[in-house]
C-alpha cells in the first residue's frame, strides 16, 4: 500500500500548522492485519479513504481507532511531531483555514 509520508498533504493553519485530510470512509478491518513496509511492521486497524481524491487509502493502528474514534466526513491530522489524531468537521473548519496545497 502506497505510504502518505510521501505525499505532500494539505496543510491548515490555527495556533499550529496541521497536515490535514477530510474522511470519505473508514473501512474497519475485523480482525486487524500486520502490514509490512521496508522500514517497519504494523498493525492495520481500518483503511481511511480520503474525499480529495489526489490522496490514496491509508492505513491507520487498532490504537488511532480506540483512541480518536474517527467519523466519516471529520478529518485526520498529523502535526509537524508525527502525532496523529480526528477532528470533527464542524469544529476543524471552524477553527482553520486552508494555507497549502489548495
């Protein structure tokens, strides 16, 4: 599966910049599976597809799902430290405003 670390994402500015992406779908994968890359082995606990479709499928950990709980229509984020998380969409596009690519 392609990697998004390869791509750059849209980027959305509020008191931080965020890498940001808004969720078409999330396909839960019961039970999780074991992805292998070249640099590592994880544990893939749903698909996110993305509405922008210049942007693949990725892959997001059992643990980003217990943790964030993400929705179909909200947006995964990435801040510039690596940390993944959800916003709803509501309040993500009250809060900040597209910056790059647009």
């Amino acid at each position: 599966m392609f990697e998004l670390k390869d791509l750059q994402l849209p980027k959305y500015k509020s008191t931080k910049t965020v890498e940001a992406l808004r969720i078409e779908k999330i396909a839960v994968l019961n039970p999780p599976r074991r992805h292998f890359n070249a640099y590592n082995e994880t544990i893939v606990g749903a698909i996110i597809t993305p509405t922008d479709k210049r942007y693949p499928p990725f892959h997001v950990s059992p643990d980003y799902l217990f943790k964030h709980e993400p929705q179909p229509g909200g947006y995964w984020l990435r801040y510039k430290d690596g940390y993944l998380s959800y916003c709803p969409a509501p309040q993500f596009e009250a809060g900040n405003e597209r910056i790059e690519p647009k």
